[in-house]
DNA sequence: TCATTAAATTGTT
DNA sequence: AACAATTTAATGA
C-alpha cells in the first residue's frame, strides 16, 4: 500500500520541484483518512487544498436540486484534483465523496500556491494536468452522447488509466461491479453484462472486487460494433456507423 | 494454521 | 429488484 511521501514523490510534478520546494511540500501536506461515503469537498464550502489519492477511490459528483446527483469522474490513486478550484474560485463547484475507505493527501492552499508562484515547471505540468481533464470531460461528454452502456463502461474504465492524470502503472484497479455502474451511469446489472463482454472480447479480466485491464488501446477506441473498432486516436470520439443516433442531436 | 462467521461482492432470475 | 452463491477478511482456538 503507498505511502503517503510515495505518493509525493511519484507525482508527475515532484520531479519538477526544486529540493527546497519539495521539502516544503512534504513537511506541509498532511494524510487524512476518509471513510467509505465520506465527503471531502462539498459543493459551495471554501476550498483549502489540493487533493491527492493515495489509496482508495474518490469520486467527483454534481447535483441538481430535484435531479438527483450525477457522477462525473473516479480519481484513482496518483490522481489530484481540485486545482480548477484553487486556481480560479474559492469555493468547491462540486462534491467530493470516498467510494471506499481512502486516503488522500492535502497540500495546503498557501503551498499550491506557493509552487505556482515560484516554479516554472510546475505551471508546465499545470497546463497538462488541466489539458488531459478537459480533454477527459469532452470525451466524457462525447461517448456519453453517441455511445451506448456498453460503450461508455470500457471507456469509462479507459478514463481511468490515462498517465497524464493518474501516473500509477498498475494495470489493476479496484472497482466493484456496483462501483462500475455508478462510474459509467449503467445499473449494477448493466455493468455486469458490460463487463463480461470486454472480458470475453480480451480486454480486460474480471477478478474479485476488481478487474485488470489487458488492452487499454482496445478500451479507449471501444465501439460495440467490432468491425469499426479500428479508431486508435483518444481524442476523437468516433461514432460507429449507424449506432445511437437518437441521442447525437446535440452535437449535430 | 485451520475452522467459523459476517460482510461484501458477484451471479442469476 | 430480489435472492442465491461465492469470495474475502476477521476472529479465535
């Protein structure tokens, strides 16, 4: 299990860091543990840190009084978030909420700002960071608009494996079948059925508790329609021919 | 180390 | 959605 100086170090922009900045770093940012279900940014209250996973899974939601809530992303462990907020409001513009038992690391607000002050590097890595999220959401909203469940499943599994956001290289993530279904907007039973085909088309292996993915290209360019599933570009969002045309009018 | 049990997760209808 | 089966983790002899 990492640690919470392994998680540090290994960040995309620790290398970056001076000595001096990253002690300062590492002496100011603090590990909290967060029980399953338990929120770390609300929407609307003042935002102090940057987020980053050590261990577990955060997700990242939005609500709308009287619709419900809506899960955007999983962060996995490597993954920070928050420096949208940090950057340009005060406030958290969403939830936050540990879908296991997690633990995060917080960098405090004065030190993200700090780095963003004095290292060059580090706004290099910034404009990356926020460039592969923004990419992450447009395809996000893409598939979600042209593709099916089983579609939005492998990619939103794919979303997960990205190393310009989340720089771990295990190829295993820990997500339950129920989690899957909150992740990709598809019932528990959906997922399942979703998650049986990719494993039965090569891409990935189901295990307890979790699954490993054996061709993150495959995932990324995942159509249901194997005979077009030859788009190995991420950040094209190619629709088959001929499939889920009734909800592409947006886009259109 | 092994058996027992509860909880979580998966499989099926 | 409900239920059964399976796997894991925790507990104690």
């Amino acid at each position: 299990m990492a640690t919470l100086y392994e998680t540090l170090r290994n960040s995309l922009w620790a290398d970056a860091l001076s000595e001096e900045q990253f002690e300062r770093v590492r002496a100011e940012t603090r590990e909290r543990r967060v029980a399953a279900d338990g929120v770390i940014a609300r929407i609307d209250e003042p935002a102090d840190h940057w987020i980053g996973v050590i261990d577990g899974l955060v997700k990242i939601c939005v609500s709308l009084p009287g619709s419900g809530v809506s899960t955007l992303v999983g962060v996995p462990p490597s993954g920070w978030f928050g420096e949208g907020t940090l950057l340009k409001h005060r406030v958290w513009r969403f939830d936050a909420v540990a879908v296991r038992d997690t633990r995060i690391a917080c960098m405090p607000r004065e030190v993200f700002e700090w780095l963003q002050r004095t290292s060059l590097s580090f706004n290099h890595f910034l404009v990356n960071h926020l460039n592969a999220r923004l990419s992450q959401i447009i395809g996000l909203v893409c598939y979600d608009r042209l593709l099916g469940p089983q579609a939005r499943v492998a990619r939103c599994l794919a979303s997960m494996f990205e190393k310009d956001l989340y720089p771990r290289t295990d190829m295993v993530v820990r997500l339950s079948q129920k989690e899957v279904g909150l992740l990709s907007a598809v019932s528990r039973q959906r997922a399942h059925a979703a998650l049986h085909e990719l494993e039965r088309e090569g891409l990935l292996r189901i295990e307890f508790g979790g699954l490993k993915v054996l061709d993150l290209a495959g995932l990324r360019c995942y159509t249901p329609d194997r005979a077009s599933r030859s788009v190995r570009e991420p950040d094209t969002c190619a629709a088959p021919p001929g499939s889920a045309h009734e909800r592409s009018s947006a886009l259109q």
